[in-house]
C-alpha cells in the first residue's frame, strides 16, 4: 500500500470534535474537583 492510499482508511475526525472533546473532558474534571473539595483552592 502506498501513503497517499493509506489515506482513505484512516480515522476522520473533524476539529470540531476534538474540541468538544477537550472542553467535554475538562468539565468532568473540573466538576470532579469541585465535588471532592479541591476547587477553589484555599
């Protein structure tokens, strides 16, 4: 197989979906922080 053909099999994802993904992720840690008490910082 050649590169420009590997192209056609590889995984899509368009950037809107890995930023949401990243903000996704950073919501549940925050909201994780804030239930077990180390958000704010004291």
């Amino acid at each position: 197989m050649r590169y420009f053909e590997a192209d056609d099999t590889s995984i899509k994802l368009s950037p809107k979906m890995i930023i949401g993904a990243c903000i996704g992720a950073g919501v549940v840690v925050m909201g994780l922080n804030i239930a077990f008490g180390l958000w704010p910082p004291k």
